[in-house]
C-alpha cells in the first residue's frame, strides 16, 4: 500500500500547483497566500486544506507544528527575477525566495520544489541566487538539482518555461534519473484550439465574454517572421497561433496586454486567417484600405479560456474582480506540469537509495544541478 504523502503550500496563489500536487496523490494539509482575492479564490476550491491568511514571515513559529512532513513546495513571485528586472536587493520581490528557505529549515520537509520564472536558472545575473539556493539547500541536508522545463512538452497548452528547483533530505536522487523519469511523462504538445474550442463563441453561458478592451493596430508595428511573434497591435497582446500550443500567458492580462484570438477561425470554419494576411501585407509594405482596422472577430481571450490553457479545472471557481482573475490565472503554475513534477517528486521519496554524505557537498552539487538549455536538449 503506497504511503499517502502529505504537503505544505507556500505562496499558493489560487491553487494551481496544489490541483497538481493533489492529483498526484499529495494530501495538502496547511497552505499560505496572502493576496485576498487569491485566498477567496483558494478557500472556494480546497475546502479541506487549512489556509493561513497573510505574511509568511508571520507564520514561522506555526509551523513548527508541522517538523518532518513529507514535502513542501511553492512558487516565491518571480517579478523580481525576470529578465528585464535589476537586482535590487530591498525589492521584496527578491526576497520571497528566501522566506521559503526559512521555512524550509523550520520544517525540514522528506523533499521541497521551489517554482519561479527561467530567467532565474538562465541568467548570469541571478548566479549567486541560484547558488544560495543550492548553498543554504545543502548546509540543511538536501541533494538539490534544478530543471528548467517547457509546459508543452508534457500536455499543456502553453508554452511556458519554468526552473524547478527540486531537494530531497538526506538522499541522493540522481539527477539522470530524475530526468528520465520526467521524459517518460511527456506528452504530445496541445495546441489552443484542441484546449478551448469545445467552449463555444465567447458570451455564451459556457463562455462568459470577459475582456472588452479593444483591439487596434500599431501606427509603427514591429515586424517578425512570424505574424504570431513582433508587435502589430496596439498594447502586449499578441494573436495566438490556434493550432499550436499558445504562449506564456502574462499576469497582465485583463486589458490590452490580454491574448487575441480569431472567433471565426475558432469557432465559425472560416479559412481565411486576417492576422497571417494582415502580416503579410505589413512584410511586403502593401497594406491596404480594408486593413485600415482590426475586424471584429478578433477579441480577447476570455477568463475560461485562459483558465484551461493553464489547465485548471473547467468547473474551477475564481473570485475577485475580472482583473483580479486575469492576474491569478497568469501567476499559477500550470496544474498539469505541477502534477508531472509532483509524481516524479514522489517517485524519488519512495527510492530505496542509501544516503552517502559524501556525495553531498556544495561543490559537487553546484557543478551538476543547474541545467541550461543546451543541457535539457531532451525537452526541447
């Protein structure tokens, strides 16, 4: 009889990577967030997880209560350690990473994943964030690797590429292996209109129109290759690609930064793609009169249709405000690859590999864990 694990969710936004976690078997038992919209929304959804509302800085001496559970996971906010962003060591948003190393020591959890934005495994920039993770990580006992993995290459609609920093106290799970049992969860990429088209036309009860923000066309559009990539609306939205898996979905969405789709290619059969002809003619410098202004028929996506490209549950109840839901939507882990991690974590836990304290030093940790791209070549 498998042992039935038992979790502790930190920074749980409106639950994304505990719907994976908990699909995976995990039983998540004590949770914290302290965003109020994304509490009423975690509260509507997990009835039977205790929710702590507020600063997790506040709550270390609480869990004490819970030293030894099986594991604990979490996504710090990332804003801090995007690309575009400086290391500024005040910015709480760079600090959040930390608190979670706190609990860590005061829980000492069988294993901890820690989720965040690629840019912390990728750039040079955040090396010395990446090796205090792995440094404090060690000094505590754990063997910890990180893995930067791409959402569409196990069933997500989206192709969104996260690290994963993954320990395990006082045992040694080789990180090939660890891969390997990864590579045996991959999927056949999904693409958007295979996630979303059973919904039907937005405004429809199944499908609630939620994002009015008009749609207009850049007076000095930045041009790519492809149509789906530049810049040639007004605002960060860009059009979606139907038939392939659709890009990162922002924490912006909810106004003119909100995804495009075309309704008619979506819903109504027709062959004509406006975007990729719209682009076209922008490449070849032949606009003309009836791409004077965007058609109607592209829109926003809508708050369903966002919901499963992150793979939430399709009868998933989210509070707050349209912009509150966009935003909590953007910020979640895609449940499906948080379930794919989850299993995989758990798959290690119940190894039966001898500890070898040898093994586990800082320096021969820091040189195998952190895998770049050209490295993960298996999930590319």
């Amino acid at each position: 009889m498998k042992k039935n694990f038992k979790a502790i969710s930190l920074f749980s936004g409106a639950g994304g990577m505990d719907i994976g976690f908990q699909k995976a078997g995990v039983d998540v038992v004590w949770a914290n967030e302290i965003d109020k919209d994304a509490c009423n929304t975690y509260e509507l959804n997990n009835p039977d997880t205790y929710l702590r509302r507020g600063d997790i800085s506040e709550v270390y001496e609480e869990l004490k209560n819970y030293n030894g559970i099986d594991l604990l996971f979490g996504g710090p906010p990332c804003q801090g350690f995007s690309v575009a962003g400086k290391m500024d060591p005040t910015d709480i948003r760079n600090t959040l990473v930390w608190n979670f190393l706190d609990v860590l020591k005061i829980v000492k959890p069988k294993a901890f994943v820690i989720e965040n934005v690629k840019a912390l495994g990728t750039l040079k920039k955040w090396e010395n964030v990446r090796e205090r993770i792995f440094k404090l990580s060690n000094d505590m006992g754990y063997s910890c690797n990180a893995y930067i993995l791409n959402s569409s290459h196990f069933g997500v609609p989206q192709k969104r590429e996260r690290i994963f920093f993954v320990g395990f106290l006082e045992k040694n799970v080789d990180s090939n292996l660890f891969i390997s049992r990864l590579e045996k969860k991959r999927k056949k990429p999904k693409s958007v209109r295979e996630a979303i088209s059973h919904l039907g036309p937005a405004g429809t009860d199944k499908n609630p129109l939620t994002c009015t923000a008009k749609i207009t066309l850049a007076a000095n559009p930045v041009l790519r290759k492809s149509p789906y990539a530049g810049m040639i609306f007004n605002g960060m939205g860009r059009p979606l690609n139907l038939e392939e898996a659709s890009n990162t979905l922002p924490a912006s969405m909810g106004g003119n930064k909100t995804p495009i789709i075309d309704e008619d290619l979506l819903y109504h059969g027709s062959e004509i793609n406006w975007v990729v002809e719209y682009h076209k003619s922008l490449m070849e410098n032949k606009t003309k009169a009836k791409y004077e202004e965007a058609p109607k028929h592209l829109r926003r996506l809508t708050i369903k249709e966002a919901a499963l490209l992150q793979t939430f549950p399709e009868d998933y109840v989210f509070s707050g405000s349209k912009t509150a839901i966009y935003r909590q939507i953007g910020n979640a882990v895609p449940c499906l690859l948080a379930e794919v991690v989850a299993r995989t974590v758990i798959e290690g836990l119940e190894d039966d590999q001898p500890f070898n304290p040898e093994q586990l030093t800082f320096e021969s940790v820091q040189e195998k864990a952190l895998y770049s791209e050209s490295h993960l070549k298996i999930f590319n």
